[in-house]
C-alpha cells in the first residue's frame, strides 16, 4: 500500500471506491446551481448566513443538511419530507448510470483542486485506510445519523487526501483529461470560487481508478463526524448493504495540496474582561488596540515562539501568549506526543476551557465552533461573548499525528477548499 503521507497499512486493502448514480439539481427545475449550494453543514453556522441560503432559493440543498423544525425528530422528518417531495417534483433527478464523478473548484487567486467523488467502503481507524485526526462529539454524530436514516441518503461529500506520488499516475491522467470535456455542470458561488462537474461511467476507466487507489490510504481533511456517522449507520444494518459505503471526496494532495486554517471558538456568556482577568498569572495578556488583520499579524509572530491565541469580543484584541509552564504541566496530559502537548487547540481545551474557563467543549450553549475569523468576532461582539481565535496547524503536523494514530482535540483544523453541498448527493436506495 501507498503511505506517503499517512501511517503504515495494517489492512490487507486500501480505499474501496464504487461507482454510484449521483442524484442532481435539474438545472431546468431551479433558478440557478449557485443558488442551490451551500457550504458543509458545520460551516453554516450563523443564523443570518443559514437565512441567506434558504431566501437564495426555495430548494437550496440547506433546506436538507440543516432543517429548521422545532425538535431533532421534527427536523429530521422535515428533511426527509423535502427530499421526498423534490424527488417526486423532479426537481432532483437521478443519473441514469453509475459512474465516479470528477469535481473540480477554482477561484480567483489561482487556486486550482480536482479530485474523485464516490462511494467509499467504510472502514474503521484500526484498519489504516482511511485515518482521523480529531475527535468527534456524540451528540454531533446522533445528529447528522439521525438526518442520514430519515433521508436514507449521503446528502453531502467529506473531504478526504491521498497521497498519490506517483503510484496512481493513471488516475491523475484521467482525472485531468476528464476536465478537458465539457462539463455536466458548471456555476460560480457568491464565494468566488467556479465549480465544475464530470462523471466517468466507462468501465475501463472505473476499474483503473479503483485498482490504483486500493494501493492508498486516506485522511479526513474534513468530515470526521459524517465518518463516525458512516462507521455507526453501517453497524445498524447487516452487510452487505448500501450503507456500508459512504460519499466522499478524494484529493490527491501530492498533486492539488488543500489550504490549512483554524477554527475559533465562540465562547457564550463570557464576556471578555471575565475570561481576561481569570488568566492573571497563568498567562501574558497584551491588549492590541489595532485592526483584525494586524491582529491576526501579531498572533501569528507569537505562535512561532509557543501557545498563543487572540481574545476578541469587547470591540478590541487581547494577545494571550506566554503561559506558565507549572500550569501546563499540571493542566495537560502527559501520555501523547509532544507534538499533540503543545498543539494551541490542545492547551485551549486541556487548560483554559477545562482549568481556567470551566467551560465543557461539547455543551453547543457554552462554546460554538466557526470557521470564518471575521464573523466570530462579530458574533463575540454582538452577544457579548468571548471570541478565541487560534493560529492554523501545519499540515505536516496533522499528518505525523495520524501516522501515530493520535487524534487532535476536536475542530482542530479546517482543510480547503471544501466541497459545495447540493451538486451531487447519494442515495442509498438507487
């Protein structure tokens, strides 16, 4: 097995991918494919992006992977509702052949990443083929199971790498001249980035694919709870069935490397002089009376020295570096790697959410987790909580966890691009 990248093999195989009849927008049936996308359900976060989505268009895919009903068992019956009557409207049709789908994003700036979307054999991080590096919070993996049984559907792709190096040169010349034909469907988000989509249905080409990437491992750049969600699902149901496959995204990260940012924390009914004044003595504290990106500046220089972070919320920017070394020794568990000990997302959750803070990292009404900088500030700022914003880990660091087989704390990293919601999903029944 290939495992440039990623830890040794301890299965007899690598990644199973299959063919599968991908269900799609008739794009005839709505106003525009961009109006229909969103981002993965965990980016949408803010109630005012989640009603943008759902005022772009009346079938926006958001109206599935997040349901707004009272209740959890509501939400889900909502969803699967909505699907059943987009189905029957056809407003969602399904392709009339099983095929991989080529996908590929682009934006402005030069970015360029194509990778593979298909159905892929669920495995556990025992068998080395596809490897988690964080942690994932029950009451996530309830949640997002609960939506797949009632939709029986995979609504949405994870976003997994690979490193090819060379071994799978016959999927990435595919891959590349796929992209030379017209496309199945092509939109640009309001983000920016342009969005194009290919299948490759001939047998032959099916069967090169899958015979190189069973020589490869993969990591989960992004979607660790929509995998534990696969694992769970696939344990409820005898094999063989549908549900031991799920739908991801494979990136050749040798070929198209993903971008590497952090995900800040959210902190409610903490306001920013109480969580400032209960790390006097444990850590620096440096008011930054300065803009965000000269904010983001600082903390970046103060993370190449050691743990550091930026407290936002009370209309200004506090630089917490410096932490007392008695403390973190106390604080931090002494059993993993040095390189998972003074992670920033580690000394966040271990000592100042446990020890300083006293603020559970899975209680959704203490903490939330955003991805955009901006918009955490601005939310700390409108509620009156506490914004924690980090400084992204390197993506070598990432990997020599996995190939350890230890896990980050939860929402340590965010890969990207990530894929769009809504230009292909799957269902299990087809």
């Amino acid at each position: 097995m290939n495992t440039a990248g990623h830890s040794e093999a301890t299965a007899p195989r690598g990644l199973e991918l299959t063919p599968f009849r991908g269900l799609r927008y008739d794009p005839d049936r709505v106003g525009s494919l961009a109006a229909v996308t969103s981002p993965p359900y965990d980016v949408v976060v803010r109630p005012d992006g989640l009603h943008h989505l759902q005022a772009a268009d009346p079938h926006n895919i958001v109206r599935l992977i997040l349901p707004q009903a009272g209740t959890p068992t509501a939400r889900t019956e909502q969803a699967a509702d909505t699907l059943r009557r987009w189905l029957a409207e056809g407003i969602l049709t399904t392709d009339p052949e099983p095929g991989l789908y080529v996908y590929e994003q682009r934006d402005g700036n030069g970015l360029l990443q194509r990778g593979i979307i298909g159905a892929l054999r669920v495995s556990d991080p025992s068998d080395g083929v596809v490897l988690p590096h964080e942690d994932v919070m029950p009451h996530v993996v309830a949640d997002r199971a609960a939506l797949m049984r009632a939709t029986s559907a995979n609504l949405e792709p994870l976003l997994l790498t690979y490193r090819g190096d060379g071994a799978t040169a016959a999927t990435t010349k595919l891959v590349e001249r796929t992209a030379d034909r017209p496309p199945l469907l092509a939109t640009t988000t309001e983000d920016g980035f342009s969005h194009r989509l290919w299948a490759i249905t001939d047998p032959a080409d099916v069967a090169r694919v899958q015979a190189e990437l069973s020589g490869c491992q993969a990591l989960i750049a992004d979607g660790h709870h929509r995998w534990a969600t696969y694992r769970r699902l696939r344990a409820e149901h005898p094999s063989p069935s549908p549900w031991d496959y799920g739908l991801v995204l494979l990136v050749d990260t040798a070929r198209y490397p993903l971008r590497v940012r952090a995900i800040h924390r959210l902190l409610h009914g903490l306001p920013v002089p109480d969580a400032v004044a209960a790390l006097r003595g444990l850590f620096h504290v440096e008011r930054l009376e300065v803009p965000l990106p000269e904010a983001l500046a600082a903390l970046a220089d103060a993370a190449c020295a050691g743990n550091a972070f930026l407290l936002a919320g009370d209309g200004t920017f506090h630089l917490v570096d410096r932490p007392d070394p008695d403390l973190l020794a106390r604080t931090v568990p002494a059993d993993r790697p040095a390189a998972w000990r003074t992670l920033d997302a580690t000394v966040l959750h271990a000592t100042l959410l446990d020890h300083v803070w006293h603020i559970p990292e899975d209680d959704p009404t203490r903490i939330a987790y955003i991805h955009d900088t901006a918009a955490t500030v601005a939310k700390a700022e409108r509620d009156g909580g506490t914004a924690v914003l980090l400084h992204p880990v390197r993506e070598e660091v990432v990997r020599d966890l996995a190939r350890q087989g230890v896990t980050m704390p939860r929402k340590s990293t965010s890969f990207g691009p990530k894929p769009a919601s809504g230009l292909v999903l799957r269902a299990l029944e087809l």
